[in-house]
C-alpha cells in the first residue's frame, strides 16, 4: 500500500505513536540521549591559580561540555600558546617569564572550522569566508556562540631556595610544601654529605656532634611522619575527590621524596654516632 503526504497539511503523532518509530534495541537512555544535543560548549572546571617555584613543572586543567569534538587554545597574556591545543596545559620548566595570566577557550567543530579554514571541506571553508567578510559584530558573535572562554588562571613564579653551600645542620628539615622545594634540599644534602661532612665529623665538638644526631634522628621521625601524612591526605582525596588531580599526584610524590630524605640521613646519623663512639673509647 503507497501513502501519499499531502504537503500542505502537518500530522501530528501522540506521543505513545511516536514510542513505536524508536527500534526495538534502543534502550529508553538511549532513546532519550538521540533526542537531546549537548550544545555550545561549558566549561565544568575552570583553571586555577597557582604559585610555583622556578625550574619546577605546573599544569593547568580545564574541564568541558558540549557538542563533540571540542577544541582547546590556551592563551598566556592574551596571545596564543602555540601548540597547546589539549584540556591540560603543562609548563615543564617554570621560569620568571612564565609568569603571567593564563586561559583557554574551548570550541566546538564550527570555531575551529573558523579559525582552521585550511582544514575545512571545501564548502565549509567557503561558508566561513563569507561569513568573516560579514561585519566584525557578526562574526565574533557567531565564533561566541560557539565557544567559551575560562576564567584567568595567574601564575607566580617565586625564585628556588638557595641551599647549596649551606652547612648540613641549616638543611634539616621535615616540611617543605613543594616537591621542588623538597628535592632541592635534598640535592644540597647530599652535596654537603659528599663536601663538607668530613670537615664536619673532623672540626665539630662532640657536644656539637651529639646534639646533631639528635636533631637528625628527630628529623627522620618527623620525615616518616609527614611522608605517611601526605600518602594518607592523597589517598583521601582520591577517594572522595576533594583534590584536583595534580595536587594528588603532588602528594604522592611529596611523600616519596621525603622517604628518600629519610635514606639520605640515615647513614649521615650513623657516621655520626661512630665518630663519637670513637672519642669516647
């Protein structure tokens, strides 16, 4: 049997008529998510600010919605970041230039198309020629409806700690906050351990040396401390998701260099002791 449409007249099917045109294998979520578009894109998470140390690395995180694919720019100081065209941009080696503001503006197929014209279909590139010789109002509202630009994220770079040259009872330490901070005393530990510690060991008073070893072993139980503080904080804000990624992994990796700390002044505590035990035979 043929159907004929009459085109000047619109039917309209309940809605229980329209449940029959979804295919059987269909699932109601399914049926539901055809009917529904994500639309221009929202962004769920925005960057954040952050202070960092010079020669450490930092991230900026955005997280989106909307029609895929979605596209990323990040920004410094309002001029494009070459290249970081992904959600998370990664600074690997932060210097006093690296300061400054930071965003990013997410879009979808038709902003890129817009700014990529080279990389369009033919037809779609044509259309987009059109429309930015159109009034400059027109286009920057037809590239905003399309996309959406984060909040500003600032990035201050304080200098690194200066610890090389310091002597090994000025680089005692069980707290740090920043992993760099952390490795850079770290790094001066075992510097002055391959420098200076014999001079030490040869020059200090006993009573100076003594009370040294109970500064270390007083700052190994601290270290111990704090490592398993930061595993427990971490693991905590995995679970729960308090913490942004980044800043778990950072207390991952706090922990671990403070463990590592721990296995740098052990044998630094024991040569100690020896030495002492030798003034005393």
């Amino acid at each position: 049997m043929t159907i004929q449409m009459n085109p000047h007249k619109l039917f309209i099917l309940p809605t229980v008529a329209l449940l029959f045109l979804i295919p059987l294998h269909c699932t109601a979520a399914q049926a539901i998510a055809a009917d529904q578009t994500a639309g221009p894109p929202v962004i769920t998470t925005q960057p954040r600010t952050q202070t960092a140390l010079a020669d450490s690395v930092v991230s900026f995180t955005v997280e989106a919605t909307g029609d895929a694919p979605l596209y990323y720019q990040w920004q410094k100081d309002g001029a494009d970041i070459e290249g970081a065209t992904a959600p998370t941009l990664t600074v690997p080696n932060v210097q006093t230039n690296s300061a400054g503001t930071y965003q990013v503006t997410v879009g979808d197929q038709k902003w890129f198309n817009a700014r990529n014209p080279s990389q369009s279909k033919p037809q779609d590139a044509a259309k987009l020629k059109s429309k930015a010789q159109a009034t400059g109002k027109k286009f920057a509202r037809f590239m905003n409806q399309h996309s959406v630009t984060s909040v500003e994220a600032v990035l201050t770079v304080q200098p690194q700690p200066v610890f090389q040259g310091l002597p090994l009872d000025k680089l005692l330490a069980s707290q740090d906050g920043a992993v760099s901070t952390a490795r850079a005393r770290n790094r001066a530990l075992i510097e002055a351990k391959g420098l200076t510690f014999s001079d030490l060991l040869r020059n200090k008073k006993t009573a100076d040396l003594t009370s040294l070893a109970i500064q270390i072993e007083q700052t190994i139980l601290d270290l111990n401390h704090e490592s398993e503080t930061c595993k427990d904080r971490a693991q905590q804000a995995a679970e729960h998701g308090t913490a942004r990624e980044n800043d778990v992994a950072q207390l991952r990796e706090l922990a671990l260099v403070y463990k590592e700390r721990i296995e740098i002044l052990k044998p630094i505590l024991t040569a100690i002791k020896d030495e002492i035990a030798n003034r005393n035979k």
